[in-house]
C-alpha cells in the first residue's frame, strides 16, 4: 500500500519551489470572489492571502491530502508580509515541515512557507497547521 507523503514526511522536509505569480486575470478574478465594500483597495498589488491561497493548493497535493480516505482541517494560518506584491510580479514559494505528530487517529502537521521574489528576497511567510484523520495517520 502506498500513503500520503503527510504520513511518511519527516520534520525538516521541504516542499516546492512553487510558482505562485499572479496574473492581473486572476487578480481580477480573487477580488471579485472576495469583494464587499471591506476588501481593501490594493491597486496594483495583489492581497496576500491569494498568494498564501496559491501556494496552500500546490502543498496540499504535494503532500497527498487528495488521497481517497483522508479527512483533513486546516486548524491554523499565520501570515506575515514583509512588502506590497505586485500583480505578475514573479513569487516562489517553499515549505519547510515545521512539525508532524500523531496524536491518536490524527496527524497533526504544521507547513512553515517563505514567499520570495526574483532576486532571492523573502517578501513574506505564512504557517499552516492542518489535522489529519485517517486508520492510518
């Protein structure tokens, strides 16, 4: 039987690089989705949870969480901006397995991401914390 890489990834395991540029389309498209008078104005930066967002999808099927029989919740997200992100402006990110235990039926795990631009230069962060049930956690 094959499990999910959330089953076998040890602490210090890195993920991506992922590419989570933005198009100006898909900008668009983000904003709309999350609209209402309470969305910020950004102009021709993006918000960063739509990069966050990005990044959180590529991980998820990197780790396998689509796998059939899997239940999975995402308990916690901290995200720290250090710069305004420009619409196209070319963004990696990288996760780092920050912690992975098992408590029970569930995998409790935790993704540190660092967000970076062209030049190497870490634009922001974010943590994520999800929870995994399964009979094999």
């Amino acid at each position: 039987m094959t499990y999910p890489l959330i089953s076998t990834a040890t602490v210090g395991h890195e993920f991506g690089p992922y590419d989570v540029t933005i198009s100006s389309n898909t900008a668009k498209i983000y904003t709309k989705a999350i609209g209402g008078i309470e969305s910020p104005n950004y102009g021709d930066s993006q918000a960063p949870l739509i990069l966050v967002a990005v990044a959180l999808t590529k991980l998820i099927d990197e780790l396998g969480l689509f796998s059939g029989g899997l239940q999975t919740i995402h308990a916690g997200q901290e995200v720290s901006w250090i710069r305004p992100v420009k619409i196209g402006e070319k963004i990696d990110a990288r996760g780092k397995l920050a912690g992975n235990s098992i408590r029970g039926n569930n995998r409790f795990a935790t993704v540190k991401v660092s967000y970076n631009d062209e030049t190497g230069t870490e634009v922001g962060s974010s943590s994520t914390t999800i929870i995994v049930s399964s009979e094999h956690a």
